[in-house]
C-alpha cells in the first residue's frame, strides 16, 4: 500500500512569506516550506496495481496553466478538536475544475468518492487539542495574509509517508498543464 494525493506544490517565493507567518501558536506542529501544497484530491492508502492505474487516468487531465492568490486564514475542526491551520486559496474556477477531473481519475481508477467538499488550501501547521484562544488569535492576526498572484504549470501526484516529525512528501509524477 502506497499513500498517495494529488497536489499543486507552492513555490519557495510564495512559501517563504508564509513561513514567517508559523509561529506564536504553542504546540503547532509547523510544516516545512517543502511540504506547503494546494492538494487536489486525496487519494489514501492504495495498493500499488491502483496507483499504476491512478497514474495511467492522472496523464490524461488536462487543464491550463494556473495562477493563484493566497488569501486569508481558517481552522479545520472546532474548540479542541481544531486540528489543523491554513492559508486559504481564492475562488478559482480553473482550480475547481482541475480538482473535480482529479476526482474523476481518481473514480476512473476504481477509487471510492471523495464526500467532503473541496476546499483548497495550505496547511500551514497541524495541532493537537490547542486551546481556541490561541487559535483565534493566531487566526486574527494573520487573516490579512495574501500573497502575490503565481503561476502553476503542472501538479504532481505524491507519496506520503508518517513520521515522529510529521508527514514526509515525495513527488512521484508531474503532470504538466498546457
């Protein structure tokens, strides 16, 4: 079993304004510049004739070159539960519509459907049981963030692996868009 998703990587001029935003929130498990990414599509843990297969339908999406803002900040989860921080991205139908044909690969590959709505985004640290005060005033004192627009011309589909330090990313494909 291989785990893998489908992202757009976040180049290191957009990245590295970004990491002067990961601190003053205790216990944040901050990502590195090398693993911000906008993710597609999430794939999980698929045996590797399926991956083969994701892999043969992922060459066939087509979509034009990206540009992309960053723009703003949120929490995935509530209270306690928030478990995640992020830089959201804004409203861009080229993206949405690269998301969905990644789920329609992902469908075409004999993968189950994804049921939560797309939202993309930078995870910019992971939490655990944060106190929500913390959180919103991290959030408010970074929800004017956005970036310059940026130009994406392809995305990749990476392989995720756990560690005592956090997930570890390597790009295994990259799709170019034209």
């Amino acid at each position: 079993m291989i785990r893998l998703f489908a992202a757009l990587a976040v180049p290191p001029e957009i990245a590295e304004p970004l990491a002067r935003r990961q601190h003053g929130l205790p216990g944040a498990r901050w990502r590195p510049l090398e693993a911000l990414h906008v993710t597609l599509r999430f794939f999980g843990d698929v045996r590797e004739d399926v991956a083969k297969d994701l892999d043969e339908e992922l060459q066939g999406v087509a979509g034009d070159p990206l540009e992309l803002v960053l723009s703003g900040v949120g929490a995935f989860g509530e209270g306690r539960d928030i478990h995640a921080v992020w830089a959201g991205v804004e409203d861009n139908p080229a993206l949405a519509r690269l998301a969905a044909r990644c789920e329609a690969a992902a469908r075409r590959a004999g993968l189950k459907p994804e049921t939560r709505n797309y939202l993309p985004h930078v995870t910019l640290a992971y939490l655990r049981r944060p106190e929500p005060d913390d959180v919103a005033a991290w959030i408010q004192a970074n929800n004017l963030l956005k970036s310059p627009s940026f130009r994406l011309d392809s995305f990749g589909l990476y392989s995720s692996w756990r560690s005592s330090e956090g997930s570890r990313y390597r790009l295994e494909q990259d799709y170019p868009l034209a």
